[in-house]
C-alpha cells in the first residue's frame, strides 16, 4: 500500500507537472495550438501547429525570432502570425522544390526553351 500511495504520489506530482503548461507564456500556448494545414514538403498531409512551422528549416532564425518578438509584444494577431507563417513555408518549400528538382526537371521548366533552341540551330547548320 505504501509502494502504491508513492506511486500514487509520483502520479500526482506528474499531473501536477503537467499543469504547468498554463505557467506557459499564453502566445507561445497558442502557437503550440494552433494547427495550420500546409501541403507542402514534409508536411504535406498533416495538421502542424504554428510552433513547429516557426522553428522549421523553412523559417530563417532572423524571420522566426522577429515574428516571435512582435507577436509577443502583441503588435501581431494569431491569425496574421499564421499567413506569414504560411507564406514563407510554402514559398520556401516551393524554392527548395524547384532548387532540389531542378536537374531532372529542368526540361519540363523554362529553361528547356534555350537547349531546344540550342538544339534546333545546329540542324540547319548540318544542312548546309
């Protein structure tokens, strides 16, 4: 019986540990709570909270922590907070998709136009 009650005493302290999170700044609660759903990269499918998309790789540190900076300080709603959050991790992880499929894309994309002109001047010259 002693062993459970300290057992049961570890359980509370825990549950009391875990009451902490309201100690928590509030913004950065919300940020932890609010999910986005981005259909980008490792994303794509899944529900993110704001706090894991702002310390992403997308997210450069200078950005992140003036975001965080004006959020805090409330000069940032959530919801404003959210869209440029959005935007900088779709856009990031639209460059890096480009960057990353560049090679085996790259003639599917715009630059294919100046290879396949390239291609196409010699045959004349053959010609002649």
């Amino acid at each position: 019986i002693t062993v459970k009650r300290s057992n049961q005493d570890t359980v509370t302290a825990a549950g009391e540990e875990g009451d902490d999170p309201p100690k928590e700044e509030p913004w950065k609660t919300a940020l932890k709570t609010t999910v986005v759903d981005i259909e980008v990269g490792e994303f794509r499918g899944h529900k993110v909270s704001l706090w894991d998309l702002l310390h992403s790789h997308y997210i450069p540190e200078e950005n992140r922590k003036e975001l965080l900076e004006l959020y805090e300080a409330g000069e940032l709603t959530l919801e404003q907070v959210k869209t440029v959050v959005s935007t900088i991790v779709t856009r990031a992880a639209a460059a890096a998709a480009a960057a990353g499929t560049a090679e085996s894309e790259a003639p599917v994309s715009g630059p294919r136009a100046e290879p396949v002109a390239t291609e196409a001047e010699p045959t004349p010259l053959h010609e002649d």
